[in-house]
C-alpha cells in the first residue's frame, strides 16, 4: 500500500518521463495537487481511496471560497482528473472520484489585438543603430510575423531555422514540433540582426538565437519587459500575448482558413484557434454597421 505522498511522486515522475511535459507544466500539477493533500490532511483523510465525488465537491467549494477564478479552478481541477486517471488506470483506486466532476463554464473573453496601424507604430519604435535596437526589433518582429508564444521564441536555436526557406522549427507545448514560416520584412531584419548585433552580444558563445545583453539566452520575463518599453507609443498595453493573438486575428481577416492558422499557432484543438473567428465576426459587424445604408445607426 503506498501512502498519498508516495502516489504524487509517481505520477509527477509519469508526467516527466511518459508525458514529457514542460518543467513549469508538472510544477503546476505538483502545486495543485499538494493543495489537496493539505485539504485531506485537514479533513483527517489519510489514505487515498477514502476520497470520493463529495470529497471532491467540498474542495472545489474551498477554492471558489477563495475567490479564485474560474480558469484557476479549472486548472486545479484538470490536475486532479489527470491524477485520479492515472491512479484509477494503473490500480492504485478501485473508483475515480473525478468521473463526475464538470469543469465550471467559462466566459468566452475575446482576445486583445492591435489594429495594423497599432502594429506598424510599436515595430517602428525600437532603433536600429544599435546592438539592442536591433535585437528588439526582431523581437518584436518575430512575435507578429510568427504567432509564437514567448515561451517558445526564447528557446529558438539558430540551428532551427532555415534560412532558403523563410522557416523556423518550433517546440511548442508538450515537447510537440512545428514549423512558422516568416516574410521578407523579418528576414531582413533577421539577416541584419545575425551580421550587426548578435556577435557583438555573444559573448558566451550561445547557440540561441535571442541573447540579452550579458551574452546569454534571454528570459521570458525579459521580452515582456523590453515590450512595456515600447508599448507606451501606443493607447493598449501590449504582451506577448497580444501580439500572437494580433497575429491570428490579422490572418483571418485577409482570408486565411482556420485550419491553416490553427497548424501555425500549434493548437492542439481546433475549438482552441475558433475563438480568433469571434473576432472577425466582430470586426465584420462593426464594419457592416457602419457601411451599409439600412444599417447604420442613427
């Protein structure tokens, strides 16, 4: 019989060697799932098997007492379906609590985008008679041109493009590949990049491709805080995020299919990549609206 403490560490160990899920991916479902052990612990539920639906329900309860929201909550519950499933398939359970358990419906929020005059303001800001200007502006030029998320952008090896073809090999989430193509404005700034600022910044002799100023590869936190330097040109605070999310939605409103846009952003699901069709449909309305002799508003 193994202990609760004994289980969590053999599905976290699953996760790394089987699932081959990201290091800050498995960090959240550890972190989840100890916030359960601590609630079983307080409830006097020492063994695995002696938590149910109920049990479950009543966590669930804590958590919206909490005020978290309900993305948060459905994450702490996805952690505990991929836990009890792997307890329930390998026999540790005789029953899966989480059978039962629905995910709380979310409310569709539309994602934040930048009009293409938006776009071509904040690209122009950063300057380019110097190392960082230069690396910024790729930056910058990257995110849009690709729809990568910055997760993936600070991991690019200069291995992984291919220059003939305008290319880039990305691992994206769940250690799965794809390729994002890029056009000739990046590729001229990718040229100048590698020939007048990254030598001068590889100090390490780093195989990636982004490095700050110290010669190493560039941190998440770091592009997001090179964006802020550069979004005050603009009225809309700018992520990374925006930026992939500008990316699909400027796609989609020049004509390209769904499935297309879904294969370059690395969207497991399509249902995923339909949200961006909602924005669309809302920039269609707007326009009709405001166009159209029997629609327009008074």
């Amino acid at each position: 019989m193994y202990g609760m403490r004994e289980l969590v560490e053999k599905f976290i160990r699953y996760l790394e060697l089987e699932k081959h899920y990201s290091t800050n991916t498995i960090i959240a479902y550890q972190n989840n799932i100890d916030d359960f052990l601590i609630y079983l612990k307080d409830k006097g539920i020492n063994s695995i098997n002696k938590v149910d639906y109920l049990t479950v329900r009543s966590y669930l309860k804590i958590l919206y007492e909490r005020k978290f929201t309900k993305k948060t909550i459905s994450r702490y519950i996805s952690s505990l379906r991929s836990f009890f499933k792997y307890l329930f398939v390998h026999n540790y359970i005789s029953q899966n609590p989480m059978m039962l358990i629905s995910n709380p419906k979310l409310d569709k929020k539309l994602p934040q985008f930048l009009s293409v005059n938006d776009v071509e303001i904040l690209l122009s800001k950063p300057k380019l008679d110097n190392p960082l200007g230069i690396r910024d502006a790729l930056i910058l030029e990257l995110l849009y041109s690709t729809g990568i998320r910055v997760s993936e952008l600070v991991n690019i090896k200069i291995e992984d493009i291919n220059f003939s073809l305008k290319q880039i090999k990305i691992l994206g989430k769940g250690n799965k590949e794809r390729y994002v193509l890029y056009g000739h404005v990046c590729s001229d700034l990718l040229n100048k990049y590698l020939s007048d600022s990254r030598d001068e910044l590889n100090h390490n002799k780093s195989v990636y491709l982004i490095l700050n100023n110290r010669g190493n590869k560039i941190t998440t936190r770091a592009i997001r805080d090179i964006i802020d330097k550069y979004d005050v040109s603009i009225n809309t605070h700018v992520t990374p995020h925006t930026l992939r999310h500008t990316f699909a939605t400027h796609m989609l409103n020049e004509g390209a299919d769904l499935k297309s846009v879904q294969e370059l952003l690395g969207h497991e699901n399509l249902s995923t990549t339909q949200i961006y069709t909602h924005v669309s449909n809302e920039r269609l309305r707007h326009v009709y609206l405001n166009n159209h002799p029997r629609a327009r508003e008074k």
